[in-house]
C-alpha cells in the first residue's frame, strides 16, 4: 500500500473514531440537559404547588376546593396538571378530561400516594405521545390527601433534540470532509518530494547522473533531495576525473612506448652493425622504460594513499645526513642539466621520528620538479632549520614558477601544469599526503617566471 494510503486511511480511521465517541457524548449531554430541564421545572412546580396547598388550603376539604386550586396551580405552568384524590381518582384535570378515572396505574401516582414524589415518562397509551409526568402528594395535618400531577408532552423536545442530532452530525461529517482533504493535500505534498526523489534515484540507478531533483520544501526531503543531488554532482566529478585520469594516463604510458618501439624497430632493421646507433637506442629503451617504472610506481602509491591503506614507519631519521645524501644523489643530474644544486642546513639539527623512505620520497618529487621547471644556469636551494615544536624543510628554485591561478589547483591529484615537462601530476599530491601521515604541512608560494618555494614541515 502507498504511503499517501496509509498517511490518509489512518488519518481518517483517528478523525472517524474521534468525531464518532465526540457525537455520542455530546448527544446524550443535549439529550440529558433537556430532560432533565424538565424534570426539573416539574418537580419545581408541583412542589411549590404542593407548599401552596399545604400553606393556604390545608383546612378545606380537597374535593370541595379542587377547582379553584386546580385554576391556582394551571395558572403558573404550561403543563397539563392534575389533581387526584388520596386513592388515586382524578379529581381535577386541566386539559378538561372527566370521569370517573382511576390513576393508580400509574408509577408516578403510585409514588405520590405512598408521600414520595414521583416522575414517569413513556408513552400516553390515548394519544400515543411521549410524556413525562410528575406527581407531588398534596399534605394536610401530616396527612396525605391527595396528588397533584403535572403532565407534559416531550414530542417538542424530542424533535429539538433530534434537530440538535442532525446538526452535531452534520458537523461531525463536515470536520470528517476537511481533515481528510486536508491528509490527502498533505500526503501529497510528501508523496510527491519522494516520487521525484525515486524518479531521480532510478535514473540515477541507471547511470545519469546529470539528473537534479527538485527541492520543493525546506523539510527533511528538501535536504534528502539535497544530499542525493550533491551525490550525484560528486559522482559525476569523480566520474569526470577517473575519464580524465585514464586519458591522461594512457597519453603518459604511449609516449615512453612509442618511443621504445620505434627504437627497437630502428635496431631491428640495422642497429648491429652500428654500434654507436645500437648503444644509444639501447639507452633511451632503458631510460623510457625507467619512466614507465616510476610513472606506475608512482600511481600505485597514488592510489594506496588515497584508500589511506598506507602507514608510516616511523623510526629516528638523522636529517641532516638525509638531506645530504639526496643532495649528493642529485648533483650529477642538476650538473648535467647546468643548475646549481645546494644544500644548506642548520647546524645541530635534531633528530625527528619520521617514515625515512617516504621523507625521502617526497624530498625526491620536489627536487625533481625543480629540476623539471629550472632552465639551464638556474639554482636550486634545499635548506633545514628548526623551529619551536618542528623542522622546517625548503626547496627553493630559480624556475619557471607557477601561475597564480594554477597555484591553488597544483596540489590535487592529476592536475599539472601546461609545461612540456610536467609528468602525471601526482607528485606534489602524494608528498602532500606523507606529509600530512607525519602531521606535518606542505606550503607552496611561486612567482611565475622567477621561481617557486616549496615548504614543509615535520614535528620533532
Ligand atoms: N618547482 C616548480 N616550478 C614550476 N612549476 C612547478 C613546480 N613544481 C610543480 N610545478 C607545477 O605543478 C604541477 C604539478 O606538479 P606535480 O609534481 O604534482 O606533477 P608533475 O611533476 O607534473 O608530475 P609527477 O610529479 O607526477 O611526475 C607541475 O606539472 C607543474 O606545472
Ligand atoms: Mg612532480
């Protein structure tokens, strides 16, 4: 069943039930208030009837003065009034009803003989008509001798009554009309938001990811729809790049291929009886397939930093003598490329906990990208000092430098500059994350066509 069902049949079942046990109370309220209205007004008069009697008329005989108490007692009350003897025979009545009638059927008078007043309604077996009656003894000297009754129809009330029913019902019906319309505009309102949501999701599930759902209302839905719209625009992204990165990487991956394959073809076709030729083909076939080595080496890294499947070592690192060592490795390439490659480092440096290989890892990226982006004649200064809580490590170039706009975008993964020797672009993401394993922070602040400062820092 749809939630628009449920949300509306069970709203209407409460309201139902509600407006059900509201009308039967409020019926029996108007039903008893009318009632016992009258009952009330009867017995009132009949007993002040009654103290009239007892007051003014107690000497005189019943029968003898019934007329003009009858007259005394009707003048007062819309009811029919009745006067009865002490043995329950009509003396007197209102309506003008004689004969030689005895009243002793009824409960009411039944009571009222006995000095208790009494009060009876049901059914006039003459005219068929609702009554209510009441009968109050009449007292003189401690004696009963006889009843006044007073008797009245109840078919006016009884219609009033049922008038008021109506009403009530009527009402009830009309609230019972609104709250559901009122459910079922609500549930609309929801059970659209998730229609749109699940039409979003299944084109979504079925791979586009272009798709927006609409967010109709700043509600727990409006932020699903946000949630599931952010998700597809990082997914699209993601999706963006992983195309990007397999483009860029299969361009990276031919370069060096093709270039070996059109060597070995050349050696093939006539390299062995040049041996200088053979040599240098050899070389480039060695040097290309290096770079394939360090191109895969490095995404292999890339990808395990990423999943964050990689942990440091630490161990005590001498940095110093680190730092030298990278120096002295590099020399002879920044010597062949005509850059000067300095090191100058603090004196007494300390000794810091950190993941020796990975330091030197991206000690190696930096260095490389300034050999990469420094022309021939340039400079290359590595410096170390320390600061309060840390060692802060420099590589500063004499390069090309790095554009303003690209400076922010050069850390993210895959992303290089326009510069024929750029590499895949990963460099400078992966240092930045060893870094960061060893909580430390890499800074980068260029000036394009003088050259770049690379900065990082590792706690001691
Ligand atoms: N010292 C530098 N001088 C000038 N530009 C630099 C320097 N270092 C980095 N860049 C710019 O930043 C980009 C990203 O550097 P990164 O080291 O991440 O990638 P890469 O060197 O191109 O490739 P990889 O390091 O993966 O071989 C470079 O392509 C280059 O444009
Ligand atoms: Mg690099």
């Amino acid at each position: 069943m749809g939630i628009q069902k449920r949300l509306v049949g069970s709203y209407f079942v409460v309201i139902c039930l509600t407006v059900l046990i509201l009308e039967i109370i409020l019926n029996l309220s108007v039903r008893y208030y009318y009632f016992h209205n009258i009952e009330q007004t009867l017995m009132n008069q009949a007993e002040l009837s009654a103290s009239f009697y007892q007051q003014y008329f107690s000497d005189e005989d019943l029968e003898e003065q019934s007329d003009r108490l009858l007259k005394g007692f009707a003048s007062h009350s819309d009811a029919q009034v009745q006067i009865i003897n002490a043995e329950g025979r009509l003396l007197q009545d209102s309506n003008g009803i004689q004969g030689d009638f005895t009243m002793t059927d009824n409960m009411d008078v039944q009571a009222a003989i006995k000095g208790q007043p009494g009060s009876w309604k049901g059914e006039d077996p003459v005219t068929e008509e609702v009554i209510f009656t009441v009968s109050y003894p009449l007292q003189a000297k401690g004696n009963i001798v006889g009843e006044v009754r007073f008797v009245t129809s109840l078919t006016e009330t009884i219609h009033t009554v049922n008038q008021i029913a109506v009403l009530l019902i009527g009402i009830g019906l009309l609230v019972i009309g609104i709250v559901t319309l009122l459910g079922l505009l609500l549930s609309w309102t929801i059970t659209r938001s998730i229609k749109d949501l699940k039409q979003a999701a299944d084109q979504m599930s079925e791979g586009d990811f272009s798709i927006r759902v609409q967010k109709r209302y700043q509600d727990e839905l409006g932020s699903l729809a946000d949630t599931l719209n952010m998700m597809a625009s990082r997914i699209s992204k993601s999706e963006q790049l992983k195309n990007d990165f397999i483009a860029s990487v299969s361009h990276e991956l031919r370069t060096p291929l093709t270039s070996i394959k059109g060597w070995v073809i050349t050696l093939k076709a006539g390299g062995k009886s040049n041996q200088a030729l053979f040599h240098d083909g050899l070389d480039i076939i060695e040097s290309e397939s290096d770079r394939l080595t360090h191109m895969v080496d490095e995404l292999l890294d890339f990808s395990k930093l990423d999943n964050g499947r990689i942990a440091i070592h630490l161990t005590t690192v001498d940095l110093t003598e680190l730092l030298q060592h990278i120096g002295r490795q590099l020399t002879p390439r920044a010597t062949r490329q005509d850059i000067l490659l300095q090191v100058k480092i603090e004196e007494n440096l300390p000794v810091i906990q950190a993941d020796e290989n990975r330091v030197k890892q991206v000690m190696i990226n930096l260095i490389d990208n300034s050999l990469k982006f420094t022309s021939s004649s340039g400079r290359i200064l590595i410096t170390a000092h320390t600061v309060p809580g840390k060692v802060v490590i420099t590589v500063e170039d004499t390069g090309s430098g790095i554009a303003e706009a690209d400076l922010e975008n050069v850390r993210r993964k895959f992303y290089k500059g326009d510069h024929q020797a750029s590499g895949s672009g990963l460099g400078l993401s992966i240092s930045e994350q060893i870094i960061a394993l060893h909580n430390g922070e890499l800074r980068i602040s260029s000036v394009l066509g003088k050259g770049t400062i690379v900065q990082f820092d590792l706690p001691i």
